[in-house]
C-alpha cells in the first residue's frame, strides 16, 4: 500500500525523505518537479511537494461581472488566475499524477492556519479525498520529523483549516468589494485609477495616517532646562536641577540668577539601590522582527524571510510563532549539548549545562501549534551575512533565556547650589548575568557616578540654562507598526510585515520613517467621512477573534462569513450613495501624490515647467510636465527604482536622482548627461581613453579570462568585464569631477 505525503515546499519534502527513509531515499523527476520514494518499516511511501498555495480563490464562472458586492466565489488552480503563478502548475500536475498510486495520504505542510489550507486545497481538489492523516513539527530536524510521522493524527486539524478557510474568504470579500467601490467612484467622474483596500490594510493605514496627522498638528512647547558641570574629589559630574522642566522661563532664570557666581555646592541625600533585571523572553515572529531592526536594521518583511530560510534549513524551528515559551519537550538541554560544538557558542552553552537548573524565563503569550523560536543545534556550512546575523541573535537570545538575572546598581544625590538642589544620577552593571550571554545585542547605558561622601564639597566649572522645546510624536518605523498592529490584533503574525509592504507599493506611505502620503491621508479622510467602518480597527478586530474562536471549534465559519456579508453588504450600500463625492476626492488626492512622489525638479529648458517621471513603451523615463509646450526629455535607467532626491548637482544644478536596486546601497546621480561629473578629465580621462583605444590591457580580476574596457551609463564613465554579461565586474574609475557629488556614484 502506498502512502502519499504532501509537503508545503520542496526544501521541506527533501528533508522529510532524509528523515523517514530507512536506507538512502530515491528522487525521482516528473517535468522537472523533484519527489521521493521512501521505505519506512513496512510502508512504501511517495513524498510530493507544493509551492505554497496550489490554489486561490476566484469569482466563479458565468458570474464574471465587474460590479459589487459579489461573495459568489470558489477556490480554483492559483496557475488558471494569476500569471505570476504559471509555475505552480507542473507541482499540481505531479501531485495528481502521483496521487493515483496512492491508498493513504498525509498532509505534512507548515503546521498553521495557511500549512492547513494549503494542504486542505491539495486533498480536497486534486487528490479528490475528504480527510487525511496530519503530521505536526515544529523543526525539520531527522528527530521531529519521526516522531511527527510515527504520531500524526488521523484527520486535517479542521479548526485550524476552518479559519484559514475563513480568513481567506474574508480577506476576498473585503479587498475584491472594497476595491471595486472605491475604483468604480474613480470611473463615476470620467477617470480611472484601481483602488485597493483591504480588510485589514484599512485599519493599518488608519493607524499610521492618525499619528502623521498628529505630528502635523502638533504645536511645540518651550521649556527650560538647568545642567549643572563640576568635580568631586574622584572625578567629574553632570547634574540637573530637580524640577527637570521649567514651562516658565521666569522661574528658571530666578534658579540662575539664585547660583550666579557660585563656585561650590554640598553633595547630599546620597542613596545607592540595587535592582535585578530579568533575561529576555524566548522569541516570538514579532519580538524577532523588532529585535532584528533594532539591532541591523532588517526590515520585518525580510527577517521573516530570512527567518523561512533558516527553518528550512533545519537550522531553527518554525518561526511564525506567537509563544514566548519553550516547552520541556524541545529538549532543550539536547540543544545546549550540540551548540557546545559550535566554536562560537561553545563556551557560553557550556556554561549553560553546568547550572544546577537550566529553566528559561518563559514570557506570557503562547501559541497552540508551535512553541517560542529556537535553534536546532544543527551546525551551518556557511550562511551569507543577512543569514548570520539572524542566526546570532536566535542563538544568543536562547542561551540568554536560561541565565542569570543581570544585576544593576542605581547611585543618586543632590548638589546644594545656595538652596537650589541638583541631581545626578547614574546606573551601573554590578553582575553581567545574561548580558554576557546576549553580548553584542544588550542596550544599556552605562553610567557610573563616582564616589561621593553626605558634606562633600562640589567644585562647580559651569551652570547652563538650556532653550529646548517639547517634540512632536515619532513617526512608525518598520517594527514599531508590527507592534502596533499586534497590540490593535490586527492581521496575523505572518501576515503584518506583508500589509505594511502592500501600503508602499499602493503608494498610501513612504519613507524609512513610515509618512502617510498625500493619498494615503486623502483616502482615509474620505472614507472615514463617507464610510468609517471601511477603516475601523474595532470591527476587524472583531472578526480576528472570531477567527479564533473558529480555530478552537467554538464557532462554525459559515457563521462568521454571514455576519461579514450583512455588515459588507450595508458599508457598500452606502459607498454607491457617495460615489462621484468620493471619486473626486480620491481622484484628487491621487493626483496631488503622484506629482509630489514623480517631480524631480524644475524643467532646465524652459523654467516654467516641472520635470516628472514618465512610463512609457519602452520604459520610464524624465519629460516636462508642459508638454507638448516643452519637449525636454531624459533618460532614465529600467533596471531601478528612481526616487527624486530634493537635491540639485552642485556642478551644473540639473535635479539629482535617487536610484535604488535590489540588495544594492541607493545611488545619487545627475540627471544630466552632459553633466562634468560624468567625464573623465586628466591623468583619470587619458587612461580611460588608452583603454579604450587598446593601448592598455587590464585583465578582469574576477573571471581572469575577459579585459577591461570603458564603458559608460547614465551614472557616469566605468571600466567593466569584456565578457559580459558572462561575467558582470565592474570597476570605478577614480576621477576628480564624480568625487563632487556622492563618493560612491558607481
């Protein structure tokens, strides 16, 4: 009898086939798609692989209308609706092929609510099954994945496929309705734009559009503030007077006046107080992301990423988690064992294993399917950069859970100043506990005061009033609107990082610190003045826990999908009533943002116009925004993304562009193309020119086989590999011009 097993991703299936097969598993071939034949006891099993989602869902057929609301949908081969999912069709093919020998099946996809839908979809439409066995793990170690075969469950974990079947449904009622209404009030004045707006980016975009227009009303404050720079007997002091904040400038300059010309002070009320700081909890998927920007600055999206990789990898276990625990059953002190092998980690596990208890400080939130993020023990070959320093940190931050508290020692006085008192203050680590543990990733101050007796004398070198004024709220960075959204409960774990991203390419926000844009603000303005429950983080909220409640078998999903089409049905009624207010305030706001995220500046030519970036059939490009009164036109590189800069070429004053490709630093450049700083003058331009003229040869110190020859591009002049695209070094020519602008322009 042959048993079938689906898997989540091909990565996955390999380490499955590694793990079950009793002798060396045979990998066989079917229009390029990988699968594997194993024996595990008596049973001959066949191990398959998807690629995610096999399947999406689509309005059904013969109800392909463009209007709204529809709810008529149906779930359909991911390859028959999107082109961008052309390749998954040889992995269902395969699937269905191989599901024909098969008598039992075993879904053995990514344990969580997408794993189950995933592997629903594969048994339900192309294996033509109702049910099948289900292995959970939470690592792809040879270990887990046994255990998890020789323990699966009989049936799906249909509360889990349940709610992901909900979810999904929600997720289409929501962005296909809102997005047609909103795009259809565009096509009601004549104009047209597609419009997206889901269930949850409406929520999220209002979270980040409510603090933006905070900052833009905030008003600022003055106040004062007094420093107090002066010696004890075993070294200097920074002191500040005790009322912190003076909002009444009389009242500081009454304090000044009061210690002008002092030359002393008298240290009192001395205090000195220890306190235990605790270890970091396990990771979660959310304190990871936030760990990781703050530590390298890797964006949420990217670190989960990052975070997949090393999971199918077998180095980590599944790290779309929402616990902060680490259960016994992990084995934990198994792991500790094995790091001891790894020369980086080795001494700190050990220190580890050496405790009488080795217990982690386990934090508050758990999750049902997987336990907090852990490493595997297993040791990497090699990792790239991004990888290693993920890795750390997971690492680190295992081993720093089961140490010691840190302990830290907090000295504080006073500074009698003619009867006005200054504090100082400063807080020292006295024992390092797990800090050592977690060594390049703790943020502390430090600041140890020195020592002081009750009477002692201060030596005053200088008393200073600062002007200072009160902030405006800070912008979201990437994992501070993670955070916000988890603590609002809106969107999953998985899926936050995600929403964040659609919002940039929807061009609702932009900027490193998250800024709404012009669109982004315009379309929450309008919606919450014509329809606010399309942006209401309450009722998304809402349903979030339904979800749940679906997940633990406490509700039926057809429920919870009735309730979400009664409520849509009303919030899309209203939504035609306003249609063309709404189109024009959209259509506006839409233009209002494209030209501010397309201008690169003042025309060259004829002054009176703006250069903007352009599409066309051949690409984008720079033209004047008075055409067809101004023809000025520039080129512009395909292969980027090109920002506007707000900065004009210091040699010729054409605007300078910011281009940005993948895993590359941005470059600036001059949009001109007789611009100085892309020739090469002196002894850089003669070697240049000798170059090309073959009167020099310079051998390609990457491939070795090509020359060198001179080259050039929008960003200025550049020795490249004659064998490109074989070989694709590329080498910057040193050049006093292209040294005016940015050191690094290519």
């Amino acid at each position: 009898m042959v048993e079938l097993i689906i898997c989540e991703k091909p990565q996955a299936a390999k380490k499955i086939a590694d793990a079950l097969a009793d002798g060396k598993p045979i990998k066989e071939n079917m229009n390029g798609v990988p699968y594997y034949k194993v024996t595990h006891g008596n049973n001959d099993i066949i191990i398959a692989s998807a690629v995610g989602h096999l399947y999406g869902l689509e309005q059904k057929e013969g109800n392909k209308k463009w209007s709204y609301p529809v709810f008529d949908i149906e779930w359909r081969p991911s390859h028959e609706t999107k082109k961008s999912s052309a390749f998954t069709k040889k992995y269902l093919n395969t699937i269905k092929k191989l599901c024909k020998e098969a008598k039992e099946f075993t879904v053995a996809t990514d344990y969580d609510i997408e794993g189950e839908v995933i592997g629903l979809n594969v048994i339900k439409y192309a294996c033509k099954r109702k049910d099948a066995a289900r292995m959970k793990f939470s690592t792809l170690t040879k270990d887990d994945l046994v255990k998890a075969y020789e323990n699966k469950s009989k049936t799906l974990d249909w509360g889990q496929a349940h709610a992901g079947e909900t979810r999904h449904f929600l997720d289409w009622y929501n962005g296909i309705n809102y997005s047609r209404a909103l795009t259809a009030a565009i096509k009601s004045i004549g104009r047209f734009k597609i419009m997206s707006i889901g269930r949850v980016q409406g929520p999220a975009l209002n979270t980040i559009v409510h603090r933006e227009k905070e900052i833009r009303a905030f008003r600022p404050e003055p106040y004062w503030q007094i420093e107090l720079l002066g010696k004890v007997k075993h070294g200097k002091i920074s002191a500040w007077h005790v009322k912190d904040k003076f909002w009444d400038k009389k009242e500081a300059d009454k304090v000044m006046e009061n210690v002008k010309a002092k030359k002393e002070g008298k240290t009192k009320d001395i205090e000195t107080s220890q306190f235990k700081q605790s270890p970091p909890t396990p990771f979660d998927l959310t304190t990871l992301q936030t760990e990781t920007y703050r530590c390298h600055k890797i964006p949420p999206k990217t670190t989960l990423e990052l975070a997949q990789e090393l999971y199918t990898s077998g180095y980590i276990s599944y790290p779309r988690t929402s616990s902060q625990q680490y259960p016994e059953s992990i084995k934990y002190k198994k792991i500790l064992s094995l790091l001891t092998k790894n020369k980086d980690y080795a001494e700190l596990s050990k220190k580890i294993l050496e405790r009488k208890e080795i217990i982690p400080n386990n934090g508050k939130k758990s999750d049902p399917a997987h336990p907090a993020i852990y490493p595997t023990g297993i040791i990497p070959s090699s990792l790239d950069q991004g990888l290693q320093k993920l890795y750390d940190i997971i690492i680190r931050r295992f081993l720093a859970t089961f140490a010691d508290p840190a302990v830290r020692e907090t000295n504080k006085f006073k500074i009698d100043v003619n009867t006005e008192l200054f504090l100082a203050k400063g807080t020292r680590t006295i024992e390092k506990g797990w800090h050592i543990f977690y060594g390049p990733y703790v943020n502390l101050e430090e600041q140890e005061l020195p020592k002081v007796n009750e009477g002692d004398k201060v030596n005053i070198n200088k008393i200073t009033m600062y002007d200072k004024e009160t902030q405006p709220p800070k912008r979201y960075t990437p994992a501070s609107i993670i955070r916000a959204l988890e603590k609002k409960n809106l969107g999953t774990k998985a899926t936050r990082a995600q929403i964040v991203d659609t919002l940039f390419q929807r061009g609702y926000v932009k900027g490193k610190t998250i800024e709404a844009t012009e669109l982004g603000i315009r379309t929450i303005e309008t919606l919450e003045k014509y329809s606010p429950k399309i942006i209401d983080d309450q009722l998304t909220s809402h349903f979030e826990k339904e979800m749940e409640e679906i997940r633990e078998n406490k509700k039926k999903g057809s429920d919870v999908l009735n309730e979400a089409k009664n409520e849509l049905t009303k919030i899309l009624t209203d939504l035609k009533a306003k249609e063309k207010e709404i189109g024009e305030e959209l259509h506006s706001a839409n233009i209002e943002t494209r030209d501010a995220m397309t201008t690169l500046g003042d025309c060259p030519n004829c002054k009176e116009g703006k250069l903007q970036i352009r599409k066309g059939k051949f690409g984008q490009f720079a033209a004047c925004n008075q055409y067809p009164e101004c023809k000025t036109t520039f080129s512009l590189p395909n292969n980027a993304m090109i920002k506007p800069s707000d900065k004009v070429c210091e040699i010729c004053n054409f605007p300078m562009l910011l281009t940005i490709k993948r895993k590359k630093q941005p470059m600036l450049f001059c949009l001109n193309p007789k611009c100085k700083s892309k020739h090469l003058d002196g002894e850089a331009g003669e070697k240049a020119k000798a170059i090309a003229n073959g009167e020099i040869e310079k051998p390609c110190p990457k491939c070795k086989d090509g020359k060198l020859v001179l080259r050039k591009s929008i960003y200025g002049a550049f020795l490249g590999c004659g064998r490109y695209p074989k070989c694709k070094y590329t080498e910057q020519i040193d050049n006093e011009n292209n040294n005016k602008n940015e050191p690094n322009q290519k």
